[in-house]
C-alpha cells in the first residue's frame, strides 16, 4: 500500500470513529424550539402566547431480521424490522390574561405537556 492510500484510510478510519463517538451523546436530545407569535400583536390587539417545545431527534436501533418458527413454510416477518425510538420534549404555553374590568393584568395561564416516549417498528432494508 502506497503512503498516501495508508493516510486516507486512517483519515477515513478517524472520521468513521469520531462519528461513532459522537452518535450516543445525541442520542435521547431533542432540538428546542420557540416558535414566534409576536406578530399575532398586529393583527388582535392582546398579547401575543408564548409557545416553547421541542423537535425530537429519532434514533435507529438494530434491525430484527426474519425468524424460523416451527410448523410454517414460511419464516416470521419476512421483511426486516427497524425499530426507532425518540422522546417527545415537553411542550410549554404561556398566555397572558388581561383583566376585563381593568388595567390590570391577571397573570400567565400556563399549559404544560409532559414529556413521553415513541417508540415505532417499521419495514427497513
């Protein structure tokens, strides 16, 4: 092997493991997101909610192939399973309430979505 083909490889070989090292400290996150409703001000005259949540990052797992059960021609799940788990963030909705009789404000109405796990089993190569 040429000295040049050696240094790819071990580039590649780096990058392959680098990623590797890398794929478990993503795994379980989600991505936040603040979605923006100040420009609903304009158009209805209150205050605009808060909305804060999250994108879940899904993360493949090992795929379950065929299995030979006793009795039938053919083997169980002919295609291949690929399970994929994420978890959906908490969702986060905050509203101010206005009084109707007065300047004052009443405060924030708040609704909260618990976290909760998905977990999905689709056909995979």
């Amino acid at each position: 092997m040429k000295l040049t083909t050696r240094g790819t490889l071990a580039a590649v070989l780096a990058c392959m493991g680098t990623a590797v090292a890398a794929a478990p400290a993503v795994a379980g996150t989600s991505v936040p997101v603040v979605l923006p409703l100040e420009s609903l001000e304009t158009a209805v005259p209150v205050e605009a909610p808060e909305l804060r949540t999250g994108v879940p990052v899904p993360v493949p797992g090992a795929p379950e192939g065929p299995r030979h059960v006793t009795g039938t021609l053919l083997p169980q799940g002919m295609l291949p399973a690929m399970p994929v788990s994420s978890e959906v963030p908490p969702t986060l909705l905050a509203v101010p309430v206005e009084n109707p009789l007065g300047e004052d404000d009443l405060g924030v109405a708040k609704v909260r979505a618990q976290e909760s796990d998905v977990k999905l089993v689709s056909p995979g190569v």
